[in-house]
C-alpha cells in the first residue's frame, strides 16, 4: 500500500475511533421496547419535456434546429431512525428518456447510516449527497437527472452554532480485489480516486450572519499511462451569508492549486457576489456577478481548422461538484460542456433576476445573464451572449408540483469558435416539468 493511502486510513480509523466511542455510551442506554423507532418510504417521480431549437449539439459539431425528448427520474426511498442517535436510508433510482434503448439507467442512488451523539458527534457512511453552502462547490446538481451522490465517509460536531464535517472517500474499479489499479474516469462514476475534505462553518447568534472555510484534496491520475501515480489537487475558500432586514447578501472566494491529472501545476481562482432584496413577501429583486478564472490566451482555431498548444499550467477554474445549473445559465453551455482541446477561458457571468408570488402557491421568475470569457481570445471578443429565462413554478398541492420555463440565448461567434459548433447565435429551450414526491408509508412503534 502507497503511503497516500496508508495516511488515509490511518485517518479513518482515528477520527472513527472518536466519535464511535461515545455513540456506544448513548447506545447502550437505549432499549428495544422504546417507542422511539420509526419507519417511512417515500417516492419521488420527476418527469421533464424539453424542447430545444440549435441547442444539442452533435457528436460530429453538428447542430439539429430542433431536438424534443422526455426525461424522467424515478426514486424510492426507504428510511429508518431510531431514537435521536441512529438513522439509515437507501433510495433506488432510475433515470432515463423515454424510448430510450436500454430503458435508462438503474442504481442505489443513497444508501447510508448515520450514528449521532447526544454531545454532537455523528458519523455518516455509505453513499450519500454531499451539500454545502450555495452549492456551488459541493452540491447534489439535482437539475441532472442522475445528480450527484458520493460513496463517503462523512463525521464531524454540530452544536451551539458551530458545524465541523470531515469527508473521506477512496475509490477502487470493481476488478481491484487484488492489488492496486489504475482509476480513470471511464472505469468508474467519479474523477478522482481519493478525496479528503473539510468544511467549517459558523452562525453567529447576534447577527443574521454565516460564514464558511473549506477544504478539498483531490487525487488524480492520469487515464492515458499504463502505471500512472496519483497527482493531488487542493481548493481551498469561504464563504459568507448576511441576512439583515428585507436584504441578503453572499460572497465566495476560492483558489485552486496542486497539479491535475497530468501532473500539470494549477493556479486558478473564483470569485463570487450577490444581493437580493424583499420589500414584502411577494417581490425579490436580485442581482450578481460570478468571476472564474480560465487559462491566458488559448489557441482556439476558426471552425473547420486545425490548432494545437501545450499546456504549461492550468489557469481554468474547475465547478468541482457543484450544481452549475443554478449559476450560470439555464441553458448549461458553461461547465456541463468541454471547450475545444480541453482549454477553460474562465467566464464572466453578470446578472440580474426578479421574482414573484402573486398568489400563496405560484412563484414567476425573469431572469439575464451577461456572459462572457475572463481571458482573453486571439481575434475574438470576449463576449459568449446573452440569455433571458423565464420559468413558473405551481404546487397543486404538497406532494404536487408543475414548473415551466422558456429560455432564450443569442450567443456570439466566440462562443462558435470555443466549442467548434455553428449555429449558436439564436437558440430556444422551453421546458414543463411535473414533480410527485408522495409518502406512501409511515410507521412509529
């Protein structure tokens, strides 16, 4: 065993040692006849239609006027607690288009334990979602049919305002019983083979105010060599939230460093801020803007050429595990989708959002984002378009939801010459959507 990975375990086994001993004390004074169990299964049906005009582009950079499809995700979801110190949950999930050959993709979506300490100490282990702060770093991307959950272990202190969580994972491909292999991304569901994190995050109890540091380390390797070694990238930042009367304010800063995959260093950053304002409870007024950092001037050539470059460092921030969908454009042109020869120009997003409750259970957004690249291009402008969303959300009732959005985006010859693909100067997308989460099945003894 390589010494990275003896360290990790090493950690494992200490920082599980901690809290394990003191759940066995509050587990001891708990019985089997106490009626603090409790069961419940739960389901959730998500089904989506989207209508797309220049929008999906094909494997050959071809880009069909118009694309229609039906997309639905199913989960269920069984759940146990017992008492306040023991809880366990596994959901199944399916996703998938309809007609689709295969019919979709089935997997455990969560499947996990969690043991917690009167005092404030818990553990949680197995495959789960890892949320933090705004989403931006770490998030569940719900918005993907498949979302995002890790194979985990999870620990840390929650009390008196105060939140410390610990993140340890170690990925291995299914014929690894022997020995170690070689992690690529081809083999598995996730980029890297090891991930330690750390997030810490404080309420102060006088002021509306949060803030948060965190940490991740990242090992990586290589999907091309026959016995690559593992490079490890850091990100390291904050991020901070004030919520004063009728006001919200957030911000976040991170950097990224370490080397990636290919050994090649990083030096990349992000920077982020944004208001709303509430003069009732009906109107929220919002405005942003979102810097992340992308490589200095890249070799992008003309459609239908030929360019080539060496990559000497890495400048291009990369989302991580974040919801991207949330940020920056609907439309997912940005972060959901690779650039021309791997390069990342960064992007530069600004904007601005109003939204509305005219009755108790509608919700009306609008919505434009300025977009454009942080470094500059050869022979190009900056600017990648500009996108205007519209979106409604109706709950019919608890368990009942229907949303509809239409988004418009006139995208700029930069963004055809970043991503080799014409015709993204007027592209369309509408969407309806129908969410139907009920509980089926609830049980106290």
């Amino acid at each position: 065993m390589k010494p990275t990975y003896r360290c990790l375990l090493c950690c494992v086994v200490v920082l599980l040692a901690w809290p394990v001993a003191v759940l066995a004390q509050d587990a001891a004074t708990d019985t089997l006849d106490s009626p603090a169990n409790q069961l419940t299964i739960d389901a959730s049906l998500l089904t989506r239609g989207e209508l797309r005009h220049g929008g999906l582009p094909m494997l050959d950079g071809t880009v069909h006027e118009n694309a229609q499809f039906v997309m639905e995700r199913t989960r269920l979801a069984l759940s146990y607690r017992r008492g306040q110190w023991l809880q366990a949950r596994v959901t199944a999930q399916h996703a998938g288009i309809w007609g689709q050959a295969g019919r979709g993709s089935f997997n455990l979506y969560e499947a996990w334990a969690r043991i917690q300490a009167s005092c404030g100490l818990f553990a949680t282990v197995g495959r789960q979602e890892l949320n933090y702060d705004d989403e931006r770093i770490l998030g569940r991307n719900d918005w993907a049919m498949a979302a995002m959950s890790h194979d985990a272990i999870k620990m840390g202190y929650e009390g008196h305002g105060h939140k410390a969580h610990v993140i340890l994972a170690y990925n291995q491909r299914s014929d690894a019983d022997q020995g170690n292999s070689i992690y690529r991304t081809s083999d598995g569901a996730y980029p890297h083979r090891s991930m330690i994190a750390a997030w810490y995050h404080y309420d102060v109890p006088t002021v509306p105010l949060g803030a948060s540091l965190m940490f991740i380390d990242m090992g990586m390797q290589n999907p091309y060599m026959e016995n690559p070694p593992t490079h490890h990238q850091q990100l390291f930042g904050c991020y901070a939230r004030w919520q004063p009367t009728k006001w919200n304010f957030e911000g976040a800063y991170y950097r990224q460093c370490g080397h990636d995959e290919f050994g090649i260093p990083i030096e990349a950053w992000m920077a982020s801020a944004k208001a709303d304002f509430s003069p009732n409870d009906r109107w929220t007024l919002t405005a942003g803007y979102d810097h992340l950092s992308g490589d200095p001037n890249p070799v992008v050539p003309h459609i239908g050429t030929i360019g080539m470059a060496l990559h000497t460092k890495v400048q291009g921030f990369s989302v991580v595990f974040g919801s991207h969908h949330k940020f920056y454009g609907a439309m997912d042109f940005f972060y959901a989708s690779a650039y021309y020869a791997g390069y990342t120009p960064g992007l530069q997003n600004l904007y601005a959002q109003v939204s509305c409750k005219p009755v108790k259970r509608l919700g009306l957004m609008a919505g434009y984002h300025h977009l454009a690249t942080s470094s500059r291009i050869l022979d190009a402008r900056r600017k990648l378009g500009d996108e205007l969303e519209l979106s409604a959300a109706y709950s019919i009732s608890n368990d009942v939801k229907l949303a509809a959005g239409y988004t418009y985006m006139h995208g700029t010859s930069t963004l055809e010459r970043l991503q080799q693909q014409e015709g993204r100067n007027k592209l369309h997308w509408g969407w309806l959507m129908l969410t139907v989460s009920p509980r089926l099945f609830n049980v106290k003894w």
